[in-house]
C-alpha cells in the first residue's frame, strides 16, 4: 500500500472525510530538505473543505538538515488517486525520503511556483 506524508490539509479530519471517506491513523516524521511556505487556493470546493484559502506548501531547498514535521499514512492506491483530485495544480506529487529513512509519496509545489 502507499505511504503519503502530509505536512498540510490532509492531516485534517473534514479533508479525510470527504476525500477517503474514512479518517486515516498515521505516525509522526518528517520531511528533509524542504522549506515550508503558503498558497493560495482558488478552488471553492478545496476551501470550503479546508477550510482556508491558503494552504502549504513545500520547496525542495539545498539544506539537508531542513525538516518540515508532518504525518505518515498508509493508504489504498484508490485513496491515493483521490488525494490527486482534492490537491490544487500547485502541487505535483513527487516521492520523498523522510527523516526515518523511508519513502513516501508527497505533494510539493509545482516547478512554475
């Protein structure tokens, strides 16, 4: 099954609810060599889930001591599918290694941000 780490709104039981149908049980860790920041959201169905109009968001930096905190969750290739519809095209989903040593699927920003 997929690992996705979450730094953002996919942390949040009303995104969870209405992208996985489910709440997801995770573990702390973190992400290395990235820079956390905030976007816009434009997307009306988004912010009324999130309820924000800005979300984070990561950078890959050149400093590998940088971490930004976050949660690890295992879920279904369909829930992974899922996660691409609810995110913005800020973001792209990229695979990652965390500060334990694992990979994991993570959305960043998108190279035109």
């Amino acid at each position: 099954m997929p690992l996705l780490f979450s730094y953002g709104t996919l942390q949040q039981d009303s995104v969870q609810l209405a992208t996985f149908g489910r709440l997801l049980r995770g573990r702390p860790d973190a992400l290395v060599g990235f820079s956390l920041s905030q976007v816009a959201i434009e997307d009306p169905e988004v912010v009324r889930i999130s309820g924000s109009g800005h979300h984070p968001i990561v950078h890959p930096i050149s400093d590998a001591q940088a971490r930004v905190n976050g949660t690890v969750f295992e879920i279904s290739e369909a829930e992974l599918a899922q996660a691409d519809l609810y995110e913005v095209a800020a973001y792209v989903r990229v695979e990652a290694r965390l500060a334990s040593g694992g990979l994991v699927w993570v959305y960043v920003a998108a190279p035109e941000l």
